[in-house]
C-alpha cells in the first residue's frame, strides 16, 4: 500500500486547491505549485505537470482567466486569476467538502470514545 | 464561446499550452542551480518533479476535445497510412468486397425495385386485384389467372358492392391503326367505365373516359399512352380533338395518360372504352381482369365476403339464355381470392428474386471470409506493432477500435467501388434483361439501395474486422515477442480461426454450386421438353389482323388470309406456310368453351368440361411441326365448303376415345344447335402455355365455319418454315407479299419461334444465369480462400519442413502431407455443405423442373468438383513446400 502521504487526491480536491490560492493573488503555473507545496507543509505531493490540465479544465468552465504577464522573475507567464463564477464555485465546493469531512470524521472517531 | 471559434482558436491555445509548461521548467531549473545544483542535475529534477511532460500536454489538450470522435479520426488517418502500406493486401482486399457489395447492392436494387416499392399509383395499397378462382370449372380456371371476370360479374359488383371505392375491368388486344403513316398494330387496352378511376392516376393532357363514353353507340373516343403519343405526335398537346383511325373507324383522341403509366405490369399503346351493351348480356364470357380500389379501412377478408354476398345476386339477376339453367355455375364452386394489385404484378417472380438475394448475400459472406482470412494475416505480422503500442499503454479496446476502424474503412471504400459495379450491372439488366421480368423499367438504385450498399459495407467491415481484432488484440507480450522471433513453430491455435473460415467458405460455395446446378439440370430438362413444335429458330412469325370495317364478308376475310398464304409461301426459301389464330406460348388471352362429343350423354346441370381451342389453316401442323398422330390435316376445300371437320390433340383423343386412332371418324361440337364435327386428324400434344406447364387437351377448328356459330377468325398468327428466318431481306420479302394482297393490313409481332419459345424459358434462364454468376464467384473466393490459407500455412512452416528434409524425409511425403491438409479442411467443407443444401435447397422447389431438390448428381459432381479444385489449390504451395532448401529453412531466422 501506498504511503499515506502519496495517496492520491480525490476528483476536484487539486482544483479547489487551486481556485482557493487565486482566491488570494492572481498567480502563475510554476508559483502555484510552490504555493500549494509550501502552504501544505509537503504533505501533498503534487505532481507538478497535473496542474496544467486542472488548469485547463477551469479555463474552460471559465472558473478563472489567464492573462500573458511578467513573472517577478521577469519571464513572459500566463498568470491566471478567479473569476465571479470561480469565487461562487469556491465556496459551494469548499462548504460540501467541509460537510464531508465532517461526516468522515464524525465516523473515524466512532471507535475512540 | 461557441464550439466552431474553439475548433479554431485551439492550435493557438495548443501552443500557448507548451510554451507556459516550458516556462515553468526553466523557472524551476534556474531556481535550482541559482540554490548551487549543476544544470544538468537541475534539469533532470524539473523533469522528474514535473511528470511526463507529453503526456500532461496530451491530457490539457484533452480538456478541450471530443475524445471519442477526434481518436477516431486519429485512427482513420492511421488506417489510411496502413492500408496504403500495403497495396497488394489492400487491392485484393478491395477487389473482393467491391465485387460482394456490387452484387449485393445490384440485386438488392432490383428486390428494392420489383418487390418493396409500391405500384406506380396514388395510394397504391388500397388496389387489389379481383382474382377468383372455380376448382369445378376444369381447364378454364386452371392457370395463373384463376376464373377472369364476365361482363354481367362486372356489372353486379361494380353496382352492388359495400367495400370497393370504384371498380373496373379491363383486357388487351390489338387494333389496327391507318392514315398516320404505314398501316400499323397498336397494343390495345379496352377498360370498362370505373377502372381508371380506380387506377386513379389522373390523365398528362386530356381527361377520362366520361360516362356517356361507355355505352354502345355512344361518342367513340381513344386515349394515348405517353409513349405513343411521343412517337406518332412528337408529344403535339393539340392532338387533344383530333381523330385516330382505328379499325378503319375514327376515334377522338380525349386524353394522354402520363409517362410511366402500365396496367399492372402491361404496357400499350392506346385505351379504348369497352362500351358493353348491357342488356344484352349473359352471364358467361369470363374474359376481363379485375381491379378495385378498396374503401378506406377495409380488409381483403372484407372484400372476398362482400364478393361471396354478390354471387348469387349474379345468378339471379342474368342467364345464359332461354332455357338454360342459371345456377349451373354453382357447380363450379367460384370462390373470391382478392390479391393486392402489386402480388397481382410481381406474379411468381418474388420467391425467384428472394432466392437470388439469399445466394448473393452467402456470396458475400464467402467474401467475406476471404478478406478476414487476408486480416488474419496482416495482423499476425502487425504482431510486434501491436505489442510495442500495448506496451506504450495503448489499451486495448483502443487497439480492437484501431484494427475495426481499419476494416471498416476498407469495407466502405469496398462499397464506394461496389456501388458503382452496381450501377454498371444494373444498367446492363435493364437493357439486356429478361423481358417477362415484371416492372423491369422501374429498376434503379435509389436511396433506399445505396442505404443498403453503406449498411452493408459497415456491417462486412466489422464482420471481417471482428475476428482478428478480438484474437490479437489482447496482449500477450510475452507471447508475441517469443513467436515474433519464429523460433519456435506457429501455434495450433493460430491456424485454428483460418481452417475454420476456409471450411465455412467451401460449405458456402458448395450449397451455391449445388443450386447452380440445380438450375442447369432444370434447363436441360426443360430443353428436353418436346414443345409440339420443331426447330423455332426458322419458324418466321408474324401478326395479321383484318377488322370486319375493312373486309365485312367472313369467306373473304380467309380468302385474303388465303392469299396471303399463297404469296408466302411462293417467296424464295420459304418450304411451307400457315397460320393460327394463335401460337403456343404466345401469351394471348385464349378461348375455352365447353366441348360436347356425339356418342357421350353430357348432364343438364353441369357444365360439360372446358377445352381450349384454336382455329387452323390447312397445312399449318405441318408448317409448326406438329406431328399428325393418326388421320389428315384439313384441306382448302374442305375449309370454303364448310365441312364440318375438326382435329384435336392426341391427350383429348385418349381421355375420350383411348386411342388416337380410335378418335377419327367421331364427332365434336361446342354449341348444341352447331352441325356435329368429323375428327380427322388427331396432333402431338402441345405445350401451349410454356414448356414448364402441362400441355392442355386442344380442338382445333377449320379458319371459316358457317355463320353464326363462328365465322372467320380474323386475327391471326402466319407462320413461315424457311431458313432465312429472321433475316431483314426475308422480312421485307414477307411486308411486300402482305401488301400486294391488301395494302392497309399491318405486320403485328413480327418475330421468329425462337423468340417466344426463349421467353418461355426467360424465367429459368435468367434464374440460371444470375445462380451461375452467384456459383463462380464463390468457386473463385472459394479458390482464392484455400490457396491462401494453405501457402501462407506452407511459408509458416518452412522451417519445420527443412528439419523434417534435413531427417530424411522426401518430397513426395511433403506434398502428401500438405495435399491431406487442403483435403481435409475441404472434405469438411463438403460434409457441412451436404447437409446445408439438403435444407436450403428446399427452398428453390418451385423454380425446379423435372429434377429433385436433392439431386444426387448434382450434389457428386459439386463435391467431386469443389475437392478436386481445392486439391488443385493446394497442388501450387505443396509444390513449393518439397522444394524447400533445408539448409535455407534452418538459417530462415
């Protein structure tokens, strides 16, 4: 079995990840990554290339938008931000998955007490 | 953003894609060697950390596709690149689907044609036809047409009817028409009122017969088919008022019926109102076709009742005459079969082209077979191919996509090429085909066909496709990088899926070769047939008619008919001369009356058995060849002073008399108050309604009989015994002699004995002809099939004959051993086909003659034929096998 620390992510958990940090700043593929790495101490392990097709995929729901900028690295980047629709989206997803880990957790301390 | 600007703006969002996860590596690479790792280190980190930099461009583009349907074009594209990798495989492989799609498609078409579409009337489905049938009225109804309507029949349904919306009856015949150019026969259909009106196809020009048209002595009028219209006027609409001659009596010409316009299945000339005169008619005369259009709604059950309900109103409301008895036809018990009008045109040529259809379509599994065969193949040696991209992490029902998209697309392109076929073949049977075929004209490949032709090439392409994808397809990695090396010998199972194509096509091809042989046994049987007349070929034929407006006097109707004869038969290389009201086979509507005999006692309440009857000329049997069996032919003067001489066939003398002998000196005769008739020649039966249909018991009267009772027969067939038959000298010969008798009579159905005969037999022949084609084209897939099998099986297993060799063993035992192989797949190919044909061949009973379904002949010679022909098959690659260098085998690798 796989360490507990490389189980893979569930369905839309890297997107919401993602929305959460443009929620904060607009940023751009490779500053993402390193947001989401540092932010969770490294205990996602994240593969860096997954990020392009999450970020795909919310471009084309129109969740966020990219732009052709300069990093502060001055390198030509596409740095993305949220939209209204991905704000809204945002917090739909974050309260259901609160609900649900609630739920999970509710269930995981049943033995203990 | 709508799908259409996306297609579009996608290659620069592709690009855009490539270029941001660039950047991202080189950030990530920089910020590592700025932290003191060398660039190469750096470099192979960003990689590993990054993931698969392809794979991840692949599944963002992925985002923005249709997967399914771009993959498939990805696979069309591959299919392409493949199949014109391998011209050979692909050419054969086209070649032969091409071939099966194009039969299939081409009798499809005629099935599609002839069969399914509706009759070229408004509301077609509510026409019926008005059959009846009398199993007490012996010979009259005996034949395809059951009992025919009467006149009175006509008018107690049309009048008393609850189910029918109009009804009518109509015949053919022909009329002479003058004053257009050179006297001419015309084809004539007279219809009662009701009938177009039923038909309900409305007039081009003009309009329909009115009421007042169809009484006696009412305005005389005619209406124009398109057809003659077009040829005698030029389609001049102002014909509409002008007058036709017809019968030396003007007509008015009221109406054009539009292109394309037939009853049923008969094509003519003119349409001439039948005007009965009502009061004065009996309730016999069983001449007219019957047609209704039926009330909305209503059932054929429906209508027969309502028929059944007027019967004895028609008995009740005519009579035959004082003193007859008018329920005398109860004895021969009528009984309604109403049949829809398009059963009434296709006739019996549905179960024919059904059979057609099934033998092509086994053609085109055997094609089928034949290209999975070449599939099988191709894609053992794509083996390796496809093992490398299941190993690249192609799944695999993305290989079985990849190889069916490929099958699919050559059935398709099979079929593009095969829809052409079709249409070359169907234009060549519409031109060249058989004539009694029914609806012939209307043939053409329509929607409906080319739907068929892309239904069928998409189901032979997954047919042919399924097998080898499904057998190797799976991955076997190991399995297939062991054998791809060929050092070991190929599998049992590999050669499995093939012995058992090859021993499906010889089953296939040997239930097709058994009807074809069928079908020639039938033919010869048919030929074997004494027709009651000798040497068709060089029997000249022709129509004369020569109406009472011309010549009124009966004596001097046959003394024309006379001369002409004489003129005739004096034109060089004619040997003899005479003429009938009709000859065998001719397809003219016949008579039959009820035939008395002096020394028999004939009940009052029945009917005295019907026979058909004709009127000769002397020296006409002899012309025909028919050959006297006992007495004479009657002479001229017998025939202008009247003596009351007749002659019948030698099946009536012997069902009468016993003997033919015993006939001569007895008498006949068909009305009671008519002078009894010496019997003085009995004749060879004849083969008068074709040769597969029992020849009828016949009377033959002299030409001219005393007034009254059946005056001179004044359309008549001449014929002509000479060897310039049929040769456009002989007829212009024949045209000058008619003419210099009486220059107004025109020449009607001018052909030769050969050319009715032949139509007679048109039914089998065609039914021969296209079981034949179907047999040799299975025969060679058949051929091509076991060749194959058995020579790429021979190349498979050069290296094992080279060890065997390099053992000791000698050519011959080789050959043996490979020719067992071919025999045996092709004994059990016959063994299945055995006892397929014992079933299927059932199903062609009707269109045998004289041989049975299950013909042991046939079925030997085909079996001997097709082990022979898959031996010879076998004999080529055998030959190749001995010759194997055993040194050459062993290093093959």
């Amino acid at each position: 079995m796989k360490k507990a620390a490389q189980r893979d992510l569930f369905p839309g958990a890297l997107e919401m990840m993602i929305l959460r940090m443009l929620k904060r700043q607009p940023l751009h593929g490779y500053a993402l990554v390193q947001y989401i790495k540092r932010t969770s101490r490294d205990l996602l392990q994240i593969e860096e290339g997954s990020l392009y097709p999450a970020l795909q995929r919310l471009l084309k729901a129109e969740l966020v938008k990219a732009e052709w900028g300069v990093s502060s690295t001055n390198r030509r980047v596409r740095i993305y931000k949220l939209t209204a629709a991905g704000a809204k989206h945002l917090e739909r997803e974050v309260s259901s998955f609160e609900r649900m880990l609630e739920g999970i957790t509710r269930v995981l301390a049943v033995g203990e007490s | 953003m709508s799908w259409l600007t996306q297609l579009f703006s996608r290659r620069q969002r592709y690009s855009e894609l490539s270029e941001e996860i660039q950047a991202h590596l080189d950030e990530k690479i920089e910020e590592s060697v700025a932290e003191g790792m060398s660039r190469e280190e750096a470099s192979h980190l960003a990689r590993r950390e990054f993931g698969n930099v392809g794979l991840t461009e692949e599944s963002s583009r992925e985002v923005w596709r249709w997967p399914s349907v771009e993959d498939s074009l990805m696979d069309v594209s591959y299919g392409v690149r493949t199949l014109r990798h391998n011209p050979v495989f692909t050419a054969v492989g086209l070649l032969t689907i091409a071939v099966g799609i194009g039969a299939n498609a081409a009798v499809f078409s005629v099935v599609n044609s002839v069969l399914l579409k509706p009759l070229n009337y408004p509301k077609a489905e509510e026409l019926v036809a008005l059959h009846q049938t009398a199993p007490g009225a012996a010979g009259l109804a005996d034949f395809e047409n059951g009992l025919l309507l009467s006149p009175s029949m006509y008018f107690t349904y049309a009048e008393q009817n609850r189910t029918f919306q109009s009804l009518g009856v109509w015949v053919t015949g022909t009329a002479n028409v003058t004053g257009l150019a050179e006297p001419e026969q015309v084809r004539t259909v007279y219809v009662s009122d009701g009938l177009l009106q039923a038909l309900g196809t409305r007039p081009e020009v003009g309009r329909w017969f009115s009421a007042a048209e169809q009484i006696p002595r009412g305005p005389e009028t005619v209406t124009l088919s398109y057809g003659y219209w077009q040829r005698r006027f030029g389609g001049d609409r102002a014909v509409i008022g002008r007058n036709l001659t017809m019968e030396s009596r003007p007509r008015e010409i009221i109406g054009v019926m539009p292109q394309g316009f037939r009853f049923v299945d008969t094509d003519f000339d003119v349409i001439v109102p039948l005007a009965f005169d009502r009061g004065k008619l009996i309730l016999a005369g069983f001449g007219f076709h019957g047609i209704a259009r039926l009330k909305p709604g209503t059932t054929i059950a429906e209508a027969n009742a309502d028929i059944a309900r007027m019967l004895p109103i028609w008995m009740d409301s005519w009579s035959n005459g004082p003193g007859t008895n008018q329920h005398i036809y109860e004895t021969w018990k009528i009984t309604p079969m109403i049949r829809p009008l398009k059963q009434e045109a296709i006739g019996n040529v549905g179960e024919l082209l059904w059979v057609v259809m099934g033998t092509i379509g086994v053609v085109m599994l055997i094609a089928c077979a034949n290209v999975a065969n070449l599939m099988l193949v191709r894609v053992e040696a794509r083996q390796q191919e496809l093992t490398v991209r299941a190993a690249l992490g192609a799944g695999w029902g993305r290989i079985v996509r990849g190889l069916l998209v490929e099958s699919v697309m050559l059935g398709l392109m099979g079929g593009v090429i095969g829809v052409g076929l079709a249409y070359a073949s169907v234009r060549f049977l519409v031109t060249t085909g058989p004539a009694n075929l029914p609806r012939l004209g209307e043939i053409s490949i329509d929607a409906r066909a080319l739907g068929f032709a892309l239904v069928l090439s998409v189901l032979s392409g997954l047919l042919f496709g399924l097998l080898p994808a499904l057998k190797y397809a799976v991955p076997r990695t190991s399995l297939a990088l062991r054998s791809a090396g060929r050092t070991i010998s190929v599998s049992r199972e590999r050669h499995r899926a093939r012995n058992l194509l090859v021993v499906g096509q010889v089953a296939m091809a040997f239930v097709l070769l058994v009807s074809a042989g069928l079908m020639i046994r039938t033919f010869e049987a048919l030929r074997a047939v004494e027709p009651g007349f000798t040497d068709a070929q060089h029997l000249q034929l022709m129509r004369i008619s020569i109406p009472d407006s011309l010549i009124q006097e009966p004596e001097r109707v046959t003394r024309i008919q006379h001369g002409i004869l004489d003129k005739l038969a004096a034109i060089p290389g004619v040997k003899s001369a005479g003429f009938v009201s009709e000859m065998p086979m001719e397809g003219f509507d016949s008579a039959w009356d009820e035939i008395f005999a002096e020394d028999k006692v004939y009940s009052a309440d029945s009917i005295a058995p019907l026979r058909l009857y004709k009127y000769v000329s002397p020296g006409f049997m002899q012309t025909a060849g028919t050959r006297l069996v006992a007495g004479r032919e009657m002479t001229w003067s017998e025939v202008y002073a009247l003596r009351p001489v007749v002659m019948i066939s030698e099946n009536l003398a012997r069902e009468m008399w016993g003997t033919p002998s015993a006939a001569i000196g007895k008498h006949l005769r068909e009305f009671s108050n008519m002078p009894w008739h010496e019997v003085i020649g009995v004749v060879q039966d004849v083969r008068e309604k074709g040769v597969q249909e029992r020849a009828p018991e016949m009377v033959y009267w002299p030409p001219l009989m005393r007034d009254g009772f059946a005056p001179a027969v004044r359309t008549v067939t001449f014929a002509m015994r000479s060897d310039r038959a049929g040769t456009e000298g002989f007829l212009d010969e024949v045209r000058q002699a008619v003419w210099s008798v009486n220059s107004n009579l025109p020449l009607a159905s001018v052909r030769t004995m050969q050319a009715v005969y032949g139509k007679s037999l048109a039914r089998t022949s065609f039914t021969l002809v296209m079981l034949g084609i179907a047999g040799a084209m299975a025969l060679t897939l058949g051929i091509i099939g076991i060749y194959g099998v058995i020579s790429y099986t021979v190349s498979q297993r050069q290296r094992e004959i080279g060890i065997r060799l390099a053992l000791g063993a000698q050519g011959g035992d080789l050959l043996q051993m490979v020719l067992r192989q071919g025999a045996k797949l092709a004994l059990v190919g016959v063994a299945i086909g055995v006892c397929a044909a014992f079933e299927l061949t059932r199903l062609m009973r009707n269109l045998l003659f004289g041989v049975t379904a299950y013909d042991p002949l046939t079925f030997a010679a085909v079996a001997v034929l097709l082990v022979l022909v898959a031996l010879l098959a076998c004999y080529i690659p055998s030959r190749r096998a001995m010759l194997v260098d055993p040194i050459v085998a062993l290093r093959y690798e």
